[in-house]
C-alpha cells in the first residue's frame, strides 16, 4: 500500500509542523468530556474553557516565539454563532499568546454587550505559524490545490487588522481557484467585509502573511473539541476511532437531514449551496429514487414506524413519472431533459424492492416488474450491453452516457430476480456480468458494479464472478487509499466488497485469487481510512457555523470541492457507505484482529 499523502498545498508549500505536538497534547488530556446534557454555560464561561484548553503548556512548547510575525508576535481568533447566522469573528494581537487572547475576548465582550445575542458555539484559533507571501506565490499556491481546500488563513497587513481565517475564506467565496491572475477575489472579501461591519480593502498588500491555528471547539452543550491543524481534515475535530456507534449516529443525523428535505408533495428539496443558502432548483428524478434507499437505511437502523409514510410519499412522488410505453413496459421519466436513463430505471427497482424488503410488502411488484421489462428493452442479451437514454417517445437518443448506469441497471435485475424467482432477471443480469469480465470494467472503479456483484454471487456460484468482483476493489486499493477529497462512493465500493468476501468465507468458498492475489488486509486498512477521510465531507459545526444558515445544513454530508455542496445523492451515498460499514462493524473488528488491523 502507499503511504497516505498530504494535500496539494501541503506538498506546495510547507508552512509548519506542529501536529505532531499538538496530537501529544490531545493524549495528555486537553480534551474536556462533559455528560451529554444541556449547554448551561455563559460565553464568559465557555471561553473559559477553551481558554483553559488551547492554551496548556502543550500549545505554549509549540508556538514559540513570533509565531503570527515580527510585528504581530501572536494572534488569536475567536469565533461565535449562535447556530442561526454566520459567525462572528474577532482577532486579537499580542507580544504573547495571553495577551492576544485577552485582546480578542475584549472585542467579544465588547460586541456581547452592544447586540442581543447567544453564543452556542464558540471556536479559538491560536496561529502557530506563519509565513510572507508575495501574490505570485500566494496564486500558485491556491491554484496547486483542489477547490475550497487551501486551507491557510490570511492576513492583510502585519498587524492583523484585516485577517481572516482558512475558514471564512473558503466559506465567503474569497479564494479564486481558477483565477489565473489573482488567487484572492475582492469583490467577495469586501462584500463579507462589509456584512461583517469590517472596514473594505482599498489596495492590496505587497505581500500577504498566510498562518494556520491550533483550533479548539467549544459546542452548544459546553463539550470541547481538539481540531485538527493539517491536512485535508484540518479545522474539524479529531476522531480516534469510527466504531459502529459512531457511524450509526452519522447515519441517524444525515438520515434525519433527508427526512427533513421530504416536501408535502413526496419530493426532496434538492439541494443547498450553503455558503450563501441558495437552493439547486435542477431537480434530478433519477437522484430522487436513489435517495429513498437512504429512508430505507434510516428505518433499518431506527424501527421508527414514521419513515414508512415518508418513503411512501417519496415513492409516490417517484411514480408520477413512471411513463409506460405499453401495459408491461415502462420508465422513469425525466420530464425537464424529456428523456429516459436507463439507470433511472435501475434505481427506481432498487428503491420499491427495497421497500417492499423492509416492510414485508408486495405492493409495488408489478411497476417494478414493468420497470425491469423497460431495462430489458435497454439490453441486448447476446452482447450483454445496454443502451442507456432514450428519448421521451422512446425513440433512441444516447447509446453511452456514464458507466454507472450498468451497474444499476443490472443490480436492479438481481433485485428482480429476488423478488419474483423468475429466471429471465437472473439470465439478463448474468450475460451483463459476462461483459463486464469481458470489457474489465475493474477499470472504472464503479461502486454500483460492486452492489451488482454482491448480489448476484448470492444466486450465482461461479468463481469468474468472485474474482471479478474482488478485483474490482483489490486493482484499485492504492488509487482509493490514497484519493484526498471524500469521493463518498468509495466507500460503497469497498464495503460491499467486504460483504461478498465474508460471505465466500462463512460458505467456505475458495478460488485462486482470492487465496494467492486478493489481501484481506489491504481491504480493511482501506476502508478504515475512506470511513476516516469521509468525515471531511461532514458539516460539524465548527465547519458549518462559516455558512449563511449553519442549522439549515448542520450534520449533514457535502461535497467540499462543489462550493460544500449538500444534495439529496450526496447524502445518500453518504449513507449508502456508512449504513454497510455499521451492519458489518463486528466482523470488520473481528478480520482486523485476525489480521492485526489497527484503525
């Protein structure tokens, strides 16, 4: 396996090393555990404690001496939110770190007094290091990184007047990605200037003074949270461990955001680009049946007989776009393109026969039997391809369009299959299988691939298709492990990979690439480090108190380099990884001791 790698920008620009000191600290004890019960503290005493926290002898030994520059000597930030509006944030200077603390909790305590407003979030950022960057510099460095993730704060002049943390920059908009002039955009810097009450940048400096903080995190309950200061998961909170309660509350949060999206009428709202609260209007139906799985995933994990109603009004919502091209055949319709996916069709059966599963209901047998013979009409049986978009008469439009629609497609047949005995799902689905050898679609890394192999060996003993499907995630282990952003399917992918191999080894099913090629290791060690690398796509609230409207989006999953996107697919696929990561947690904890796996 490769070693993990740091971020683009970590390996353009080496500003600081002090993780390492601050990871010591966390083990020394500064994290403060308080009993799950109702935030009673003022701000005065919340600033206490992180007061009490951030600045330890272990903070002290890694600052050393003008960490902020000559002139600044030290800096610190203090935000606070009151969970409703962006955070407010205030910087204080300092010859020490004492002093520049007490400086910017002045300007809290003065703003505190001047405005009716409650704190139930507040975050300290201590800078740690520093360094002078010329535009040129500054730009190359923004442009060497992936969208939103350069992930150093900014200071304006040496005095830090007008500094602002990685956090606001990203969250304003400030940074220009793929500027090839200018990395920094002042038309939204002064308008977040300006909404902030801040004085607006008439020129700009010779040179700017990039910092990272220590970051500590004092939520609505008064619990203090270590943040992490590198990386791609630098500003949110350390977790040690992923265990099945973890992941199950991940699940319980994300799940409770979709049922929120539920509209009177059965549809989702879509999605949000929270760092201005605007909705995404471009309503996807093929996204809309994907996403009632999670509901699905929801009442697996919760029993709550509540979510029954919900998914039925999803599915309702889902069905008046089932158009039928004869008594037996139909399709998903997406009205606003006038067209049919093919993996609209996959995803609708795999929704209904999800539910009719969960629930221990028939009642949506015959649409999804219509909705199969509208896949077969999508098939050619002697190749094993499909044809994916056809108009909406159901003339022919779009041969290809992305490989994932296979993958569904041909999961959905399995579903079928499972759901009616009827061999004619179970034939199409294998001459699908038999193309996919054929044309190594290992290639494309397809999570949807992975679900359709894991389904199709529990009716199927053939060892082409164990291997296939264990080549599928062992050919691309590396290439995972090491993918910085979040890529939420990955998860998916591997998970279900999991499951397939345990069960070859409950049945006591043996084939020569998995004994000699196939490394379980390999396998779990990856997993952990996607189910770890995932939570940098989890709007915690020391990320999502730098939005327009923090609850709107609070605990939920986004996708970080889309502008922090937060859709209704993005969620679900969230869901999707974690959901298979719980149900399986023990016998990932067992291999991992068998294999002497630490997560």
């Amino acid at each position: 396996m490769k070693n993990r790698q740091h971020s683009p920008g970590a390996r353009r620009i080496t500003l600081f090393a002090c993780a390492a000191v601050l990871a010591a600290a966390v083990l020394l004890g500064i994290h403060i555990f308080r009993e799950n019960r109702p935030g009673l503290l003022s701000y005065r005493e919340k600033i206490g404690l992180l007061r009490e926290s951030a600045l330890s002898e272990a903070t002290r030994g890694v600052l050393g001496a003008d960490p902020a520059g000559e002139k600044a000597g030290n800096a610190v930030f203090i935000s606070i939110c009151d969970t409703a509006q962006r955070a407010s944030v205030f910087t204080g200077v300092g010859a020490d770190v004492d002093t520049a603390w007490d400086a910017a909790d002045g300007r809290v305590q003065d703003f505190l007094k001047k405005n009716d407003y409650d704190p139930q979030w507040v975050k300290a950022d201590v800078v740690c290091s520093s360094e002078k960057m010329t535009e040129a510099q500054l730009l190359e460095a923004v442009r060497g990184t992936y969208n939103e993730f350069f992930r150093y704060g900014i200071a304006f002049d040496p005095m830090y007047e007008t500094a602002l943390l990685e956090a606001e920059l990203n969250g304003a908009k400030v940074f220009n990605y793929e500027d090839s002039v200018s990395a920094l955009d002042y038309q939204y810097l002064n308008l977040y200037l300006s909404k902030a009450g801040r004085p607006e940048l008439t020129s700009r400096p010779a040179k700017y003074t990039v910092f990272r903080c220590l970051g500590w995190f004092c939520d609505e309950t008064d619990q203090i949270y270590p943040l992490c200061n590198e990386g791609l998961e630098y500003g949110r909170r350390s977790v040690e461990l992923i265990d099945d309660a973890y992941a199950k509350q991940l699940l319980l949060d994300a799940g409770s955001f979709l049922v929120d999206q539920v509209n009177p009428n059965g549809s989702f709202l879509y999605g949000i680009y929270p760092r201005f609260d605007n909705e995404i209007e471009n309503y996807n139906i093929l996204r809309h049946a994907s996403t009632i799985w999670s509901l699905i995933c929801l009442w697996r994990v919760t029993g709550d007989d509540s979510l029954q109603a919900v998914a039925d009004s999803a599915i309702d919502y889902m069905r008046n776009y089932i158009r039928y091209e004869d008594a037996d055949t139909a399709y998903l319709y997406e009205e606003k393109a006038d067209e049919i996916k093919l993996g609209g069709n996959g995803v609708a059966v795999i929704a209904m026969t999800e539910y009719m599963d969960a629930f221990g209901s028939s009642k949506y047998k015959d649409v999804c039997r219509a909705l199969g013979n509208g896949i077969l009409r999508m098939f050619d049986a002697e190749s094993g391809e499909f044809y994916h978009v056809l108009n909406g008469d159901f003339s022919r439009k779009e041969e290809y369009r992305t490989v994932y629609y296979d993958g569904e497609a041909t999961f959905a047949l399995c579903r079928l299959y499972a759901l009616t005995g009827e061999e004619i799902w179970l034939d199409a689905a294998k001459a699908a299988v038999d193309h996919f050898i054929e044309a190594d679609y290992t290639q494309y890394r397809d999570h949807w691939i992975a679900y359709s192999m894991n389904e199709i060996t529990r009716y199927v003993d053939d060892p082409n298709y164990y291997d296939f499907a264990l080549r599928n995630a062992q050919e691309n282990l590396d290439e995972i492990y090491n993918r910085e952003t979040t890529y939420h399917t990955y998860l998916e992918l591997l998970m279900s990979t999991f499951e397939l191999y345990d069960r070859m080894t409950e049945n006591g099913i043996r084939t020569d690439y998995m004994e000699n090629t196939f490394s379980v290791e390999d396998l779990l060690r990856t997993i952990y480090a996607r189910a770890d690398r995932m939570l940098n796509g989890f709007f915690f609230p020391e990320y999502a108190m730098y939005m327009r409207n923090p609850s709107r989006i609070l605990n939920t999953f986004m996708v970080r380099h889309d502008g922090y996107r937060v859709r209704i697919d993005d969620v679900q696929h969230n869901i999707g990884g974690f959901y298979k990561y719980y149900v399986n947690y023990d016998k990932l904890v067992k291999y991992g001791m068998l294999q002497n796996i630490r997560k």
